[in-house]
C-alpha cells in the first residue's frame, strides 16, 4: 500500500513536470482538474482552492458504502469519529461533541440536550443526502462559538437533483435489512415542479424498528425512530428564490438503564436566496426548532429525566466580486444570532440550578475577502462574537470576543497547490456543561460547575495538495492532498477523568473542567486515483493531544481507510471493498490492539430497481475500538428500492 501511494505521488510530479516545461509561466491556471466544489467556505470554491483540509464525501460516495447511518460515511474520513444511535456523536481531530459545529441546509443544528445526553442531529436519510463537507480545524470565524474541532456542512438534495431533466414529478420506495441491529430500515418519498418550474416540493417519510434480546432483561434494547420531512419552494424570478423547510422526527429508545427515551423534535426553517448582480448575491435563512424529551432513568436514583429545548436561529450573508485591476476580491459579509432556552425538570419539579435550566444568547458579525493574484489566493476573515449565559442571577457568563482567520494558497504549477492558514477560535460552555446536576447512585452524581471558562485556541495549518489528469492513461485523475496541523487551546473544556468525595454526603461527584493549556498535532492524507470503471481512494492520519501542564501525552490510533470501487456497465453492477484498520492505542487509558476490517457491497441498476447486498467486517475479526469499545462483529444487509 505504501508503494503504491508513493508511486502515484511520483507520476503526479512527473507527468506535471513536462506540462509546465512548456506552459506559459505568467498564465494562472484557471483550469481546475479538482471539479469538487465546496460551499463550506460560506461561498462555492474548489477545493484545490481552500487553505486547510476538507474532507468531502459526495452521494456517489454514500451510495458505493450503502450507508445506513451518516456515521458510517464521516467515520472513513481522516481524523474524524461518529458513533450513530440516538445519542450519537462526532470527533474531529479528537476535539469534544461540543468542539463541533454541524450545519445542515445552512442552519446549525442543536446536540444538546438536558442531562448532558445528546440527540443525534445526523438522524437523516443518507439517500437524501447530496455532499458532507467536513472543515477540519478552525471554524469559528465563519460559523460562531464551537468550530475548534471543525464544522461540518451537509446539504440535502433539491426536486432539481432528483429529478430528471426532462421529467416534473418523481418518487421513490425502498427498505433495508441491517442484521447489526435487527431492523428494517424503510423510507417513501414524492417530488415533484410545476410545468413552468415556478413551484417544486419534496415530501418524505422513513424510520426503522428494532428490538434486540427481547427476553434478556440485562440486554434489551429496543430503538424506533421515525421521521417526516417536507420541502415547498417556489422561483419568484430568474434571480430569486424562497423555500419553506419541515421535518418531525420523534424517536423511543429503551436499555436496562433507561426505559424509555422519548424524543420529539419539530424544525421550521424559511430559505430566501436573492442572486441579481456581482453585489447582491444573499442568502437568509431563518429557523425554530423544539425539542422535548422524557427520560426515565431505571435501577439509578435520577428518576424522570424531562427537558424543553427551543432554539431560534437567523443567518444572513452577502457576497461582491470586485475586480480590481490584476486582482479579484470575493468579500463576504454576514449577521447571525441565536438564542437557546432549556428547561429542565425531574420527577415533575422544576429547579433553575439543579436541571440545567438556563438560555444562551449568541449573535455575531463576520466578514470574509478573498483576494486572488496571478497564482496567489489570499482569504482574510475577521468575527466579533457577543455570548451571553444566563443559568441563575449568580451565574451568569457574559463573553465578547473578536475572532480573525487568515489563510494563503499559491498554485505553485498547474498541478501543485501549497496553502497555510491560521485562526483563532473560541467556545462558550454548553447549557449542560454549566448547570447539569444528576444522582445516579448513593455512591455517585455528576455535579454542575458554573465556572467554567470559555475555550480558546489557536490553530495553524500548512499543506498541499497534487492534482492531475492523464497519470497512466488519457482517461485517468489522481490527487494527493497533505496536511500538518497544530493547534493550542487554552482552557479546554473536558470531563474530568476523576472524581472528588463531597465531605458531608460521601458521594463521589464527577464534573466538567478547564484543562489550562492542552495541544493538539499531526498529520493528515488523502489520495484518489480514478481510472475508466475503477475507482480507488485512502486516507490516513496521525494524531496526538498534550496536557501542557501535566506534559502527559496521549497518541490516538493511526487510521487507514481504502475504498476500491469496480463498476461492470455491461450488468450495471458496482462492487466496493472497503478496508478499515487502526494501529493500536492508549486513548482510553489502556493499551489496546490494532486491527484491520474488511467490507463489502455490491449494488445494480436496472429500469429505477436497485438492488443491494454487504457485509461488515467480513471475516468475523473480534477487535476493540480505540475507546475500549467491542468491535462490530460481521453483519450482513440487504436493501431494494424503487425509483419512478
């Protein structure tokens, strides 16, 4: 594997080398090979084009893995973890569920709910699901408090994408079998446009039931989740465009210890994008959203868990291009402002302190120029953030903060890329991480600490990436993307990994903390050759963190993911092998062994019919993650759906 990742590296500076022998020198290269276009960056930019690493996976992407869970798609990426489930969470670069922002169709999406237990916001049709960006690093700058980790974008699919060119209504049904967990996933959905292509809706509905070891009290395990999503647009002009966004979701999930989970959430989101000149180019988003939620803690003294969570949020931003001269400016500017009320209560009474009751207030300006000259790309950005926390009179927290971004490329040759990029970022404590307080036992609790302190961190990035067409063939593309990071964070936000014996009670009381001064490095690859129906790509990082005042040093696993794709036109058939492996690790305080996981999918197309059959770690390997957790072990799916 290490061969053969070099030697394409290698054609790539060979092959190149001749082409810019005998290209004009003082000719930028306007011809981007790379046709990936990111929007992650608030405006469409190659992703060649962008100072730092990004990860993207597109729906053809989702597709070949058979993805059941988004999980499954963010967790081949370099760098990033994702667990599914109704409380599912994501990692980038090994920062925190609160140091990442998700934002999807424009609006970022709440994780957090009372008691510290978080519901899945990646809860979504993976067949809807159109392009997943994944910012790795800073992200503050353009997106507001929480982007330390990274930020990741996802956007649905439009009626446009779905639908054929020449036809105005369409539909589709499918199911699928995932024996992991016993369930049958299945989801119908109608779209459709006027014959003038003024108006165009999208309607869908899916869930899935499962029920695991009915009989084993200490086992059972039941989740049901459904979801009902509607999407009404109408073209008011060539230049301008309005959509109305719903989507219900409510879900039940029991164990031994909880029994149930109830969850219900309602997103109303209103989209007005306006696109007349080279100087209005907007776009405003504006969403409420309400969750509820009733968590019966079973065999623990927490009782009837209930939260109220109502989220309102606006965002709006315009783009100029400028031409000046032998330069272009593409300046961005923006306002956003959010405002999160919780309300707690337990076993029927309500306490401000004790259940996380409180509201955040965050609103910020930001603005974004991206000059380009000859080869050069310059992107400066600059923030001001005002966040405010109002848990009880005696602990408030009231934060500004002024939050710039710089970044360079330089498109040294027409194949050859190299960037850098800086930014200061900045995370205010979550409602929960404040004023969450809940007994699980006689012996242990989890107790509020209104003083945290905000984060803040610092993080520097330097790479490159290859680029190029015609490697082995006149049909082929390969690029080679590298990245080093290196980030400081002061004030890190983490659960404290001990626990303090409250001298009057004896209960032993965790808590969140501040780590004074914590570091966070390594390095990040991803290479992708295509080559007439074959279709290869991997990725691989190395990773670290540093407690600075401790010097203690925790080295996470190395990951390598491989994708493999054949497509058979002859019998429309695609055929995927996917390999996951990770050296070993002492992240979760004990050493534990690598492993290497073999998958498989295959899939065909005939007349709308999709057919589609895999398996996970094919094998049978028995392994554990990084996080002490038992590996999956093989499972098999199956799915069809219909498209008409």
């Amino acid at each position: 594997m290490k061969r053969f990742k070099l030697s394409i590296i290698a054609v790539l500076v060979a092959n190149s080398l001749t082409n810019v022998a005998i290209a004009d020198a003082d000719t930028p290269d306007v011809t981007h090979h790379e046709t990936i276009v990111v929007t992650a960056t608030r405006t469409d930019k190659y992703i060649t084009d962008v100072p730092q690493m990004i990860a993207v996976a597109t729906d053809e992407d989702i597709k070949y893995e058979q993805a059941t869970d988004i999980s499954e798609t963010l967790n081949r990426m370099a760098g990033v973890e994702a667990t599914g489930g109704p409380y599912g969470q994501v990692s980038i670069r090994g920062g925190s569920r609160g140091q990442v922002i998700l934002n999807i169709d424009g609006i970022n999406q709440s994780v957090d709910t009372n008691k510290g237990m978080a519901s899945n916001p990646l809860n979504i049709d993976p067949m809807l699901v159109k392009q997943i960006e994944v910012i790795k690093g800073g992200g503050s700058v353009l997106y507001g408090s929480g982007g330390i980790g990274g930020v990741i974008v996802l956007r649905t699919k439009s009626v446009d994408e779905l639908l054929d060119s020449n036809s105005n209504y369409g539909g589709f049904i499918r199911t699928r079998y995932d024996s992991s967990d016993e369930a049958f996933h299945t989801g119908v959905g109608v779209y459709g446009r006027s014959s003038d292509a003024r108006f165009d809706y999208l309607i869908t509905a899916d869930g899935y039931n499962s029920e695991l070891d009915e009989d084993n009290l200490t086992k059972h395990t039941k989740d049901q989740t459904r979801n009902l999503t509607g999407k009404f647009g109408m073209n008011i002009s060539h230049d301008q465009r309005v959509q109305l966004n719903l989507k219900h979701s409510e879900r039940e999930y029991m164990n031994e210890v909880i029994a149930p989970d109830n969850y219900d959430n309602n997103t109303i989101q209103l989209t007005h994008e306006l696109y007349h000149s080279d100087n209005i180019n907007l776009k405003t988003n504006i969403s409420y959203a309400k969750a509820e939620r009733k968590a019966a803690m079973t065999n623990t003294m927490a009782g009837l868990q209930e939260s109220n969570v109502d989220r309102f949020q606006f965002d709006a931003q315009n783009t100029h291009y400028v031409k000046l001269n032998s330069t272009s400016h593409e300046l961005t500017y923006g306002f956003n402002a959010l405002n999160t009320k919780q309300k707690g209560i337990v076993n029927g009474e309500e306490e401000n302190f004790a259940n996380a009751n409180g509201q955040r207030k965050e609103y910020g300006i930001f603005m974004q120029d991206t000059v380009r000259w000859d080869r050069v790309t310059a992107t400066g950005a600059l923030r001001y953030v005002n966040y405010n926390m109002d848990g009880s009179s005696s602990t408030n927290v009231k934060t500004e903060k002024i939050l710039p971004s710089l970044g360079l490329t330089i498109d040294a040759t027409n194949w050859l890329a190299l960037y850098a990029s800086y930014s200061h970022d900045f995370r205010a404590p979550s409602i929960d991480e404040m004023y969450t307080e809940i007994q699980f036992s006689p012996i242990m609790a989890i107790i509020p600490n209104p003083d945290l302190k905000p984060e803040n961190s610092v993080n520097h990035e330097v790479g490159f990436g290859l680029h190029h067409s015609g490697l082995f063939t006149e049909s082929d593309y390969g690029s080679f993307r590298f990245t080093y990071f290196n980030q400081n964070i002061d004030d890190m936000i983490e659960a404290s990994p001990t626990f303090t014996i409250n001298p009057i009670t004896g209960v032993m009381e965790y808590t969140t903390i501040n780590i004074a001064k914590a570091n966070r490095s390594g390095i990040e690859l991803e290479l992708n050759y295509n080559v007439e129906n074959w279709l290869f790509s991997a990725s691989t990082d190395y990773r670290k963190m540093k407690d600075k005042n401790t010097n203690i040093e925790y080295r996470y696993a190395r990951n390598l993911n491989t994708a493999i794709t054949y497509k058979l036109p002859i019998l429309n058939i695609d055929a995927t092998w996917l390999t996951n492996s990770a050296s070993s690790s002492e992240i979760s305080g004990s050493r534990i062994g690598g492993y290497t996981v073999q998958d498989l999918r295959v899939q065909t197309n005939y007349n709308g019919l999709e057919l589609s059959a895999g398996v996970r770690n094919l094998f049978d390997k028995e392994y554990q993650t990084e996080r002490g957790f038992e590996g999956e072990e093989r499972t098999y799916m199956m799915g069809a759906a219909y498209h008409f």
